[in-house]
C-alpha cells in the first residue's frame, strides 16, 4: 500500500500554542518527520519604536515584551539606560526590585505550570495555579494599581514604596505558598500518566543547549549551571542565600521538576528580602521618620536608607550621554538582553532585546523529530514559550 507524508498546520489559531504560532508539520502516520515553526503574526516593532519616543515614553512600553515576566523586561531596559547615564540606585529600591522581580518569577511559573498541564488534558492544576497567582496579582495590584503591565520601575529605581500593611501581606503569602506547591507535586509528580508524557521525552542534550543558546530553567534542566544571579549577580542577589536549581536528563519530567524547585527558591529570596530590606516595613519608616528630626532621606540618626531614586531626573530633559550599554538579567525564561545605544539626544538612538523564548522555539525541528503527533504539546508546552516575547 501506498503512503505519503501528510503536511498539518497547527495553529495560529490553536489554544496550546501559547500566543499565535504556526507549525507547519510533515506526518507520517502519527510520526512528525519534519516540523517548521512560522513567527512573526504578533510583531509590534517594539525595538524600532524605541527611536521615536524618549526613554520616559519608552519605558511603559517595555512591559510589553514579554506580558507575564513584565518587572524583568523593565529592569533590563532601566539597567542599561542607567549604566548609561551613571545612576545608582538606593539599596531600598534594589530589594524593592528583587521581591517583586521574584514574585513575579512564581507568578510566571504559575501560568507555565497551569498551562502545560492542561495541554497535557488536566484541568485541576489551572485552579490550583491560578488561586496563587491571583494572590500574588492583587499584592501586584495593590502596589502598582496594575494587574499586568505594571510601569512600576524607573530610572534610578522605583515609583513609590510598599503601601502599609503590604509587607505584612507578602510575608503571609510566603508561609502559605511552600504548602501549595506540596499540593502540586503531591498530584502531578508521581503521576503515571504525567510520568508516561513527559519522562525521556523532548531530551534537550548540554551540547544541543549550548548549540541554540538556551538559558534559564531549559537549559539547567540539561545540567548546565548557570543562572545570572549567581554566576554574574546584579541588583542586591549577592547578598540574599539561594542555590542553583539543576537536573540533568533534560527532559519534559525534568523542566518541570526545575521550575517547581526555582518557586521554592524564590520564596526563600523573598523572605530574606523583607528581612533585610533598609528601613524595615513602610510603618516603621513612617513613626522613625515623624519622630526624627533630620528630616533627611538618608538619616544619619536613624540609619535609614528609605530614598526611592536616586538622581533627580526630568523627563523630557533626560539625555544619557552618548556610548552603549547592555544589561542582562535572569527572567523566569531564561537570560533576557537589552542592548541600548545612545547618541545624546532624548531618544535611544537604537534598542535591541535578545529574548530566551526566541531560542526556545527554534528548538522544536530537533527535539520533534520522529516523535508522536501527541509528544508535541507535552514537548512545547514543557520549553514554556511566550510569543510576544519571540515577535517582539
């Protein structure tokens, strides 16, 4: 008898594609010889529209690149621009940076998690996902008035400080969280169907991971131990204690085993974030500060560093001087770039993002190869990929 190989699109309009993708596979039978990926259906421009706007106008828009690791994005760009410009920023608004950054870190992995799960065909793991998420959301919420394109981190360091009794609320949510994610291992990670999905399938080899510049969770899950805030630390991470989390068969089993530990981990970084963070909970700062009468931001009574930003700067007045500056910063995806040029007007005169998730879906034509139709969501759903952020 006869046969030929079958061409398939997947998507753009298919729900465990994670944005708007296009696969355009070759099957025979239920085998996929040959998968090409189609990018590019959610392009926005977003580094061309750098050149148009000042850094002030630009910096709303850097949330944008990738919705679900918004504080990453901005800390990238603010990195860069303030390596520019010579701005420091006040060790307050660092750990302020960092507890969110992390918080963020769970909230994304939450998404992934749900999601992946569900591309697998269980539905439990979405409500359970989604009832932490929405907790640390609304501590998001209560901060930045915003629920997902935040617009929260400036130049020198942040906007405003916690609200009373935020502090309060983030300590709570870290007791309850370790908890919670003992529940979603306690179904998902013994589980023989899961197990059966995802073990010795979609193995990303060391040297394939080197090959495609991998980073992040994908790439540890693979052995290989490299994680920015260790090997390369910014922000106040060289003073907080974490470990590296690392797995090694490289697999979808262990992608996920990474991220469930890295959720731990980030707990563990934000309980010492509250406890070192200069000047103690927004209410001791405020009955310090009205019963001191310096009156200073950095009081040399008190030995309060409760300054916000560092420099002065007016917005449209803001010109860093000319050179080039790249920062990196380790997202919940992997190392996500920022390459800035600056010729000394008010506008960047070039701004270029190198973004994990990019590298991540050039990975498929490999791990997809001869594998089963119904090994490719468990494969791309495990690389935890985000369209906008490959388009850009």
């Amino acid at each position: 008898m006869q046969t030929q190989e079958l061409k398939l699109n997947v998507g753009p309009q298919h729900p465990s594609t994670h944005g708007v993708l296009r696969l355009i596979m070759s099957l025979d039978g239920e085998i996929i010889k040959d998968i090409e990926p189609v990018i590019g259906y959610l392009h926005r421009g977003m580094e061309k529209l750098a050149e148009s706007r000042t850094y002030h106008q630009y910096l709303p828009m850097v949330d944008r690149v990738d919705y679900l690791s918004s504080f990453f994005n901005t800390e990238s760009f603010c990195l860069a621009v303030e390596s520019l410009a010579g701005l420091k920023v006040p060790k307050r608004a660092e750990y302020i940076r960092v507890i969110t950054m992390e918080f963020n870190r769970i909230a994304s992995h939450l998404m992934w998690l749900a999601s992946f799960l569900l591309d697998l065909g269980a539905t439990s793991p979405l409500f359970y996902c989604f009832r932490e998420r929405e907790d640390i959301v609304q501590l998001f919420e209560d901060l930045t008035g915003a629920r997902m394109m935040y617009n929260y981190y400036c130049f020198g360091g942040v906007k405003n400080d916690f609200p009373h009794g935020w502090m309060k609320n983030a300590h709570e949510l870290c007791k309850k969280m370790p908890r919670y994610f003992d529940e979603y291992e306690a179904i998902i990670t013994k589980n023989p169907i899961f197990l059966t999905r995802t073990k010795e399938v979609g193995v990303l080899t060391k040297e394939m991971a080197l090959d495609f510049g991998i980073t992040g969770p994908n790439a540890r899950a693979s052995g290989i131990d490299l994680d920015l805030r260790k090997s390369n630390p910014y922000s106040v991470y060289n003073e907080l204690d974490f470990k590296v989390c690392l797995a090694e068969n490289g697999d979808s089993y262990d992608r996920y085993i990474v991220r469930i530990a890295e959720m731990r981990e980030s707990i563990k970084i934000i309980e010492q974030a509250l406890e070192k963070i200069p000047g103690g909970t927004p209410e001791k700062l405020f009955v310090k500060r009205t019963n001191c009468e310096c009156n200073k931001d950095d009081c040399p009574i008190c030995g309060f560093d409760t300054k916000l930003t560092g420099k002065k700067i007016v917005p449209l007045a803001f010109k860093p001087p000319a050179g080039e500056a790249v920062s990196l910063v380790e997202s919940p995806r992997g190392i996500t770039t920022c390459y800035v040029v600056s010729d000394g007007t008010p506008n960047p005169y070039r701004v270029r993002w190198r973004t994990p998730s990019f590298s991540n879906v050039q990975l498929l034509p490999e791990l997809m190869k001869d594998r089963t139709y119904a090994d490719l969501m468990a494969i791309f759903g495990s690389l935890d990929v985000v369209l906008p952020e490959v388009d850009r």
